[in-house]
C-alpha cells in the first residue's frame, strides 16, 4: 500500500542522494522504476559517486509485488579490456531475490571511435521483476510474412521444397497471424529530443523511456527514476498518466528535469504505436499478465497505427 511517504515524493523531483531518499520510503510502494545509473563513472556528473549495492537492496524494497526494474546500463573499456560491470549489476540483483526477467538490448548509433574493433551499437536494458511480472502490455509490431501459409517451424510453404513439404504433410498448419509481439532488441534514435536539447550528457531516448512505461505498467502506477538526470522517464510517465517521482542528486539536473516535466501534459498515445500493442483478437484495449495469466483490462485511446514496419 501506498504511505505518507511515498505520497510525499508522488510527481516530484526531489533533489538528493537516492539512497538517502529512497530510505524515506515505503515497502512495495513503486509499480515499475525506469532509470540508468553512471556507467563505470564514464561520464563526469558534476562528481557526484553513486553505492550500486545499496541502491540495488533499496529498489528491490520499494518495488511493489510482481512490479519491474528496468536498467539501463553500458560498459567502460579500461586497459583494453570491458569492465563487464552491467553483467555483474544484472547477476547482484538476481543474488537480492530479483527475477531477471529479460536481457534487452538498445540498438543505437553512437558515431565512429576508431577502436580496434567493431563500433560499439548497443547498451543492456536488463528488466528486473520482484516475483512474478504483474503487469506486461506488449507492444506489437506487424508480421512480415501475414496471410502466408506456414508449418509450426514459422517457415512459409514457398520456403520448402516438394520433398520436404511431403514429409511434413501430416503436420497441423496455421496462418501467420497480422501481428506478433515486438522483440526485444530496441532500436532507438538518440540524436535529437523531438527538437528539444537538454543540457545533460547522457539523456536517453524518449521512446526507450515511453515504450518501457507503457508494457509494465499502467494508468496510475507509479514510475520511479532514482537517477533522473534530466527527467526523461518522468516527463514519459506524466505523459502517460502515470504518477511519477525523480530523484537527481546534481541541483542543476534536478532543475532541468523540473523544468521539462513542468512543461509536459498528459498525450494519449504519443508515438501512435498503440494500435502495435494490441492483440488481435481484443481490438481497443491492453492486456496485463497476472499470475493466471493474461487479462483484459481499461481500454487506452487508440490514435492509428503508428510508423512501425513489419518485423
Ligand atoms: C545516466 S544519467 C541519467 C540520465 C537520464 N536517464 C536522462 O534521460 O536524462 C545518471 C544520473 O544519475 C545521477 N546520479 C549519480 N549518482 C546519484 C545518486 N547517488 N543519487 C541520485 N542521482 C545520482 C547523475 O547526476 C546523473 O544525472
């Protein structure tokens, strides 16, 4: 249940050490935490250090039952080497009872190093559940190969030859459905913010925030970032009618990301990828994953059918 304390930070950016900060709240009190810790101090924010293990055991006492962590995390290269420090994150929050529910990547372009080696494309989004996921509104993506035939392997007919469709004509064949649920390697742009610059060296995308915000969690929860730089998961979560709270140590971020969420209303569907996460067969609404199973519940305005291609 939700108490005075965390009703107290509820769609606030609170300037402070999340450790101390989130201290001052309840057990099971956050649906779902989005965020992005400094990796390996790759970046300089401002000095400021941060105790992953104890911020690790916090998160795992504020996030409510079957709620998600999601954390987004790269590598240094130091001496030639990968510090291998988000793998080592992703087994430590598995030691303090977290499932790991998914290893997903973020496909991104980051520009040439001139490392000897191939360019660096990607970061993890490890996705951490405390017991058994609550909620999962999968986004949807349309089917490459729809209204053609196909054997359970996921091959079209035209794929086999004679011999083969022969030795497999006993088989139960069915149609490839219009729409399947999204995979999980997300590529994102970085390169611009719809236009907006935020004076902060490591804003992450959106979209990556948003499309995190919609599958596990709904209208309502609550959204924590503990390390919100500069509010990008909150300024989603108000966005999509979801209660948020920030917490940023540096005054100068926590001021930006005030500032940016201030600024920000409530918009239904805002990258119009709703029609994408609906299953065909319940038109207009998502579906939650409980621990029977998937149930229908609110429908969300849908606004078209988004820009998505066929995967
Ligand atoms: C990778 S950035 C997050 C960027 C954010 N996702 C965005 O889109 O703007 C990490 C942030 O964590 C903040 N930070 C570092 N240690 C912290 C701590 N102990 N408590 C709260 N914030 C901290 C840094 O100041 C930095 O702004």
């Amino acid at each position: 249940m939700a108490t005075k304390e965390a009703m107290k930070y509820k769609n606030e950016i609170v300037q402070g050490d999340c450790l101390e900060v989130m201290a001052g709240m309840d057990a099971d009190s956050i649906d779902l935490t989005v965020t992005s810790p400094p990796y390996d101090n790759l970046r300089e924010y401002h000095g400021f250090t941060f105790n992953f293990e104890g911020i690790a055991k916090e998160l795992y006492r504020i996030t409510k039952s079957g709620g998600v962590v999601v954390w987004v995390v790269g590598d240094q290269t130091k001496n030639g080497s990968e510090t291998g420090t988000s793998f080592r994150q992703a087994l430590y929050f598995k030691e303090i009872g977290f499932n790991l529910h998914d290893t997903m990547i973020y496909y991104k372009w980051s520009g040439p190093l001139n490392h000897k080696r191939y360019e660096q494309e990607f970061e993890y989004m490890f996705v951490l559940a405390k017991g058994n996921i609550k909620t999962f509104n999968p986004i949807m993506v349309n089917c490459k190969y729809y209204g053609k035939d196909s054997d359970r392997t996921g091959q079209t007919y035209s794929q086999h030859n004679e011999k083969y469709r022969k030795i497999r004509s006993g088989i139960d064949r069915t149609n490839i459905n219009p729409r399947r649920i999204r995979g999980n390697v997300w590529k994102m742009d970085n390169s611009s913010q719809r236009g907006e610059r935020y004076d902060h060296p490591a804003i992450f995308p959106e979209k990556l925030a948003n499309d995190h915000i919609i599958s596990w969690s709904n209208e309502e929860d609550t959204v924590l970032d503990p390390m919100c730089g500069s509010g990008t998961t909150c300024k989603m979560a108000k966005m999509n009618n979801r209660n948020y709270i920030g917490i940023e140590v540096s005054a100068e971020y926590a001021e930006i990301a005030r500032r940016r969420v201030e600024a920000t209303h409530y918009q239904p569907d805002l990258f119009g990828i709703c029609g994408h996460r609906l299953f065909p067969s319940f038109p207009g609404c998502t579906l939650s994953v409980g621990h029977s199973g998937f149930h229908r519940h609110q429908p969300r305005p849908v606004r078209g059918d988004g820009g998505e291609g066929a995967e």
